[in-house]
C-alpha cells in the first residue's frame, strides 16, 4: 500500500515537473535566457517558430515581443514600397510573377519565378499592375508580396505604417482596369503572420474614393486621410479618420482648401494631422504654398501660409517628418535637386505661441538620381547601430528611370537609379550615402513608401 502511494506521488510529481516544462518559453532554461535567445531569431525564421508551439506561437504574435527585439538591439529595419511590377519587353509573350504568400519566410528564397503554376499572368495589353515591394535593410533582402484577392493592388495606394501593431496600410489609388479613385484598405499584419501565409485582410473602405491624397499616422492605431482628387479630377477638401483596432471610418470638417497630391505629415506625440501644399481644381500642377492642420483635440482646421517654398515641385513623397531631440525640434526633411535649393527661403512662420516653422536647408539628393520626385522615407537607428550616431534619423530615398546607374556611388549594375540610405554625415557635413543593389524586378519607381521596425 504504502509503495503504491510513493508511486503516485512520484507520478504526481513528475506530471508537475512536465507542466512545468511545458510552461517554460524554452525546457530547462529560465525564461529570461530564452527571452534573450528567441529574439535572435531573425524575422525571416518567424512563421517557422510558429509552427513549434501554442506558447510560441502566442508570444511571437505578441507586439511585447517586438518591444523586446527593439530593447535588445535585434529589431530589423523593412522599407514598404508601392512598385509596378516588371515591364513586358516581349510582345508575343506574357510576364508572369509568382508572389511570396510570406515575403520574409525562410522557405521562399525566390522573390520572382518564371514558371508555369500558380503563377498570375500579366498579358502584354493589360493596364500596369502593382504589388507591395518589402526590402529588409538589415539584411539585405528584397522581397514581394499582395494581397491574394484581385490581381495586385490599386495603382497609386498609399503605402501606411503602423509601427506600434506591426501593420502595414494601402489605401485608396487607382482601379488598374477603370482608372477610377477606388476607396480601398488593405491591411498587412507582420506580427500576426500565421504559418507560411502573410496575413492580409480587407479594412473598412474609406467614405471618399480618392488618390494622390494626404495621410498620416496618430497615435498608435489612428490614420488620418484628406483631399486628393475624385473621378473627374476635381481637387477635394474631404477629410476623414480610420481606427484600425476597431475598423470604422468617421468623416472630418473638410479642410480650408481644396487640396490635390498634397502631403500629410504627423510627429510623435503630437495630435494635429498636416496637409502641405497641394493645388485645386483650376490650379493643377501649382503647388500652394501653405498648409493648414487639424487638430484632434480642438477639432478645427487652421491655416499656415510660407510652408512650402517650390511651386513647381510637389512633396509628395519628397518629405518626411523627424522629430529632433523630441519636445524640442520638429522637423519636415525636403530631398530635392539643384532647382529647389535655390529656391528656399529663410523665412520664419510664426504658428502660434509655441509652434514656429524655419526652413534651415534641403537635403541634396545622391547625384546619380536625376528624377525630380524621388520617394523618401525615415526610419531610425536602433541598438548597436545607433551607437555612434548623433543623428538617430536614416533616409531611404529611391526614383526610378531607365539606364544604368552612372554615379560613382551606384553599383553599375542596378537596371535604373537604383536606391540609396544615408549613413550619417561627412567631415564637410553633407550626408553620407550608401547605395543599395536593386535586382531588375525592384527597379520600378516606387509611388508610396513607409517603414517600420520588427
């Protein structure tokens, strides 16, 4: 009798014991040592750790477990681009693109194959299509991804971040058959990528069918959208704001002016949503020189004239917002030419009180992209990497075109003007460029551009 008791409380025990190794992150370590090895892992790995436990797969799809990645300097910079997909050079033949259903998984090496199943077909006569480019600056990947409805994505979308959710946001664009503004959101979710398959899903269609108009980010999970242009080309003084979490739409005050392929900026902390710039109906192609913001808390549009400089030049993914020692100093970033330095002003625009805008220099562009709108996106320096930089702010800036690439800074081989991502500044203070390889099929020029770190 008593031996049959030892034996179930032995039992007993060693149940106990595999539960709680089972409850462990990784069996016979203490979870702070796993936490520290699982967010080695690189992204590209992910899916699969997935698949090994609920516990993992529970804890990878956690936004908690890209803070700790961020904590401990293991995070990885992706740059999001809006790109045609490669021209058609032969006209008897058709392109086809096969797309990664996970663009950063281990299993899918190939970002483009020319073969014969499951594969989508882009006859030589069809309207462009466009898909969602992915390049991994820390590891220097360039990956492709869409969503699997419909052939791509709308031409012209916005491409959006949501850096808290790990979120990734196309709104609006073309239709690429009719050419109409369509109100589409489609949503891509990094962290939640379940399996080998990128997790996409519709969002709520925007009220407004628009394109080429502003939007920006407040907050953790708010985006803010406003004018463009509507099926006959009329400039639009709507506004809108979409909450991601709870996937509803809700209509603004419109904007003081119509504005058409504006831009719209938002700092961090900040709750006013800027539109700069932009043209209306009867003005196409002059750019205005002002702005106006809304702010969330007051519920107002207010007006800023001086803002922008260059009437011929749009910023349109041109700027960028940085902030600057945060409560202290925020910032647009301009990247253009010859044309726009010369044309800046010194002058200083009062907003308020606490609020003044000086325009202290554009940034010159890397002299081998000789379009005049390139696309432009920030991201920051994380862990080791922003060790020995003053400046925690990098630019990705990126203009397609034809020809090789005929800088010293290029590669030679890139099929256009390929891409480059500034890497501090030089003794004589300009920014230092580092040019990135861009295979043939990433070569196109990118209409929208967002980052976002995992």
């Amino acid at each position: 009798m008593e031996e049959t008791k030892t034996s179930i409380i032995k039992l007993q025990k060693a149940v106990e014991d595999d539960q709680k190794q089972l409850q462990q992150l990784i069996p016979g370590l203490p979870d702070e040592i796993s936490m520290e090895c699982l967010v080695r892992v690189p992204y590209q790995f992910h899916s699969n750790m997935k698949s090994v436990c609920h516990t993992w797969q529970h804890l990878i799809s956690h936004p908690s477990f890209y803070q700790q990645r961020l904590k401990f300097g293991t995070s990885e910079h992706l740059v999001c681009l809006v790109q045609p997909l490669p021209p058609i050079n032969d006209s008897t033949t058709t392109t086809t693109t096969e797309y990664d259903d996970n663009p950063l998984d281990s299993n899918n090496n190939k970002t483009t194959k020319n073969e014969d199943k499951q594969e989508q077909q882009q006859p030589i006569h069809s309207p462009p299509q466009y898909a969602l480019s992915i390049y991994n600056t820390t590891h220097n990947i360039w990956q492709r991804t869409s969503p699997t409805e419909g052939s791509g994505i709308p031409m012209f979308c916005q491409c959006l971040a949501l850096p808290s959710s790990g979120k990734l946001l196309l709104l609006g664009g073309w239709d690429p058959t009719t050419l109409e503004p369509v109100p589409h959101v489609f949503i891509l979710d990094f962290f939640g990528t379940s399996g080998a398959t990128c997790n996409w899903r519709r969002g709520a269609s925007m009220s407004v069918p628009r394109s080429f108009f502003a939007c920006a980010v407040i907050g953790s999970s708010k985006v803010c959208v406003a004018g463009g242009h509507d099926s006959q080309k009329n400039a639009l003084r709507s506004a809108e704001i979409y909450d991601v979490e709870t996937d509803q739409w809700k209509m603004l005050p419109d904007m003081i002016e119509e504005r058409d392929e504006c831009q719209g900026l938002t700092w961090e902390g900040d709750s006013k949503f800027w539109v700069v710039s932009g043209y209306g109906t009867e003005s196409q192609g002059q750019f205005r020189s002002d702005a106006e913001f809304y702010d969330l808390y007051t519920g107002c549009w207010s007006k800023v004239h001086g803002v922008w400089p260059f009437s011929s030049a749009s910023p349109r993914g041109t700027t960028t917002a940085v902030c600057v020692n945060r409560d202290k100093h925020q910032r647009l970033w301009f990247l253009g030419g010859d044309q726009q330095q010369q044309q800046q002003s010194r002058e200083v625009v009062k907003v308020s009180d606490t609020i003044r805008l000086e325009i202290v220099g554009s940034i010159p562009l890397p002299n081998c992209i000789t379009g005049t709108n390139p696309c432009v996106t920030t991201f920051n320096y994380v862990g080791q990497e922003g060790g020995n930089h003053k400046n925690k702010h990098r630019l990705f800036v990126m203009s397609g075109g034809g020809g090789r690439g005929s800088s010293t800074l290029a590669c030679g081989e890139c099929d256009g003007e390929g891409a480059f991502i500034s890497d501090g500044y030089s003794n004589d203070g300009t920014i230092k460029w580092n040019h990135i390889h861009t295979p043939v099929e990433f070569s196109g020029f990118p209409y929208s551009a967002s980052s976002l770190i995992i």
